[in-house]
C-alpha cells in the first residue's frame, strides 16, 4: 500500500528531455573479469560490471536534474552481452532517455569495447531522496 509520501512523489514525476545522454567508461582489471571469481572462467569482462557501467551512465545523465538530498536508483534491466571483452580494453558505455513512464525514465544503453558492440538493451531509473525515505522507515517501523 501507498503512503501519503510515496504518492506525493508519484505525483511529483520530472520532466526530464528525451534524448538527454550519459556516459561511462573503465579500463577492463583482472577483477571485473569471470575467471576473478571462479579460476575454471575465462579473463573476460563479466556481464554485472558491463551492466554496472551502463547503469551509471544512466546516472550521470540524471545527475543535473537531482534536487538537493536527491539521487537516482535503478529499478529495472533488460541487458544483452553480446560479445566478450579482454583485460586491457577500455569499454565505453552510452545511455540515452528514451521515454518516461510516471516518476520511471527507461534509457537504452549500449557498451562498446573499441572494436565492437558487447552490450546493449534498456536500464530504468527513478530519483529518490534517502533522507526521506530513513525517516519513512523509521516512522513505520514506530
């Protein structure tokens, strides 16, 4: 069930443009590849650090429209890996809103890894404040 603070929010959706980008980029360690974190995987960059970049390209684009105390989360993905990626290579990594849904913003997002495509699909976003949402938990919680 809705508060009365969760549907203020919902009905303080922003109007944030379409087509407003970030971006994100990494060189590829050892430590974001498959065989960090089991010996019998190969040294490719893993599928969760590919979506963790595109995620916080979608956040730098929500960067400037944060109020103060405010930040953006992620509530949803639908990620390909589509090609594998070596230690060494810098991955770059693009979001670009594509359409809102309510106080919900889906980017589709793309990685790159200097000689092609390795990911692509959609991450979704909305903003937050933690302050508000402790004290809301808090007040639950009493």
């Amino acid at each position: 069930m809705l508060s009365a603070g969760d549907l203020i929010d919902c009905l303080m959706a922003k109007e944030l443009p379409i087509g407003i980008r970030g971006q994100a980029e990494e060189t590829v360690k050892h430590e974001q590849t498959l065989n960090y974190h089991s010996k019998s995987l190969p040294e490719i960059y893993s599928t969760p650090n590919m979506i963790g970049l595109m995620e916080w390209a979608a956040a730098k684009a929500m960067l400037p429209y944060c109020d103060e105390g405010e930040i953006s989360v992620g509530t949803a993905i639908n990620i390909e890996h589509r090609a594998p990626t070596s230690i060494g290579a810098l991955v770059k990594t693009e979001a670009v809103l594509e359409s809102t849904n309510g106080r919900f913003y889906v980017f589709r997002v793309t990685a790159h890894n200097g000689a092609e495509e390795i990911g692509r699909g959609t991450v979704t976003r909305t903003f937050v404040n933690p302050k508000r949402v402790a004290e809301r938990r808090a007040k639950a919680g009493a």
